[in-house]
C-alpha cells in the first residue's frame, strides 16, 4: 500500500461544513491533488439523518465541483425518488475527495482509489461524520464501504442487510449507482437498488420510533 502524509493535519477540528468546505481545496494528503481539477466537498443538510457515502468524484463532478452530478447522480436520483428519498433531505459525500482516473486519448477514465487513498482522505470523512451525525449511514459501494466497515466486509455478501457500526450508529451497504448505470441487467439491478433505499427508509424510521 502506497503511503501519503494523510489529511490529518489539514482537517479543521472546530466549526461546520462550511469550514470544512472552505478548508478541503488546502489538503495535500495524498497525490490526488496534483491532476485532479479540483476538490469535491460533500454537500446536504448539516443535520441530516441520512449520510449516502459513494467512492470518490467521477469527470463530471470533478469538472463542476459538486457531489454526484454525473451519470451515475443521475441515476441516484431517480433511485432516490422512487424509493421515497429526498434528495436535499440527505447529506451525500464520498470516501475519497479527488478524481483518480488514467488518460486514454482526451478521455480521463475513472481508477479506483487504492487502500493508500482511502486511508488518507478517511480524515475529511471522519470529520464530516462528527458535524453532521446522521442516523444512519448508506455505503455505496466497495470503496465506501471499506472506508466505513473495514478490509473485511463485501458489498455482494451484506448488501441490503442493516448493520451497526461501533458507536452504535445505524448502517446499510449497497452497489455503487455507477454499477447500476454499466449494468446489462439494468431494469434488475436498478429495481433492487431502490430495494435496498428502501430498506434504508424503514431503518431510519424504525430508529425514530
């Protein structure tokens, strides 16, 4: 695994999100920054009850700045709607902050962060957890999950099933949307990836009751 100096000391440890906001495009943890176009904060309520972690920032949220503005964004929102999520009710993010892709002609292919990204960027994520403190958390993916539940833990094995982290907090873990979006099983996949939000939904109110 690849070593970086990690985000710590670039993570603000008082204020908001709009510190950490403001403070996400000084990080130089890991080598990310140096081709990526800018940094991808994570964006929603402050006090949203559900946090949706993906894996890092494709071409198009690195173009424009935002969370999950791509096709794969896209396609979240439309899962979102059917399952009876609003969108600006939750606070979405990443695992890793930066675009990690490799050139193929004009085109910047997405590359999955390695274990030595992960590990720097989880600083901005832990952060993000502090302030916002969601009831629960949805993990999209096998990047954001190894960033939540650890090396250990497979998507294609728990998806769908709650989970509980250590502190006590509430979790469920589900494909990536981009997964749905490649798919050529689409209409399967993406009915049971609105399953799986749904699951989420009943977790959330069942933690409220």
């Amino acid at each position: 695994m690849t070593k970086f100096t990690g985000a710590s000391q670039w993570v603000p440890h008082d204020g908001g999100l709009r510190k950490v906001t403001a403070t996400l495009p000084e990080c130089r943890g890991c080598d990310l920054v140096e081709d990526a176009e800018r940094v991808v904060p994570g964006e929603g309520p402050a006090r949203a009850r559900m946090m949706l972690i993906g894996e890092q920032p494709g071409d198009v949220e690195d173009k424009e700045g935002h969370v999950f503005v791509g096709p794969a964004g896209r396609l979240l929102d439309k899962a979102l709607a059917e399952a009876g999520i609003d969108r600006s009710s939750v606070f979405l993010t990443n695992a890793v902050k930066h675009f990690r892709f490799e050139r193929q002609g004009k085109r910047r292919i997405h590359k999955t962060p390695s274990a030595g990204h992960i590990t720097a960027c989880h600083p901005w994520l832990e952060r993000e957890l502090e302030v916002v403190r969601p009831a629960l958390i949805v993990v999209l993916g096998a990047v954001a999950a190894r960033a939540v539940f650890g090396t250990g833990f497979k998507v294609t094995e728990q998806r769908g099933l709650p989970q509980q982290l250590p502190d006590g907090r509430s979790a469920l873990a589900t494909v990536h949307p981009s997964a749905v979006v490649r798919s050529r099983e689409y209409r399967r996949d993406f009915a049971l990836f609105v399953d799986d939000l749904r699951v989420a939904v009943d977790l959330l109110a069942s933690d409220s009751a």
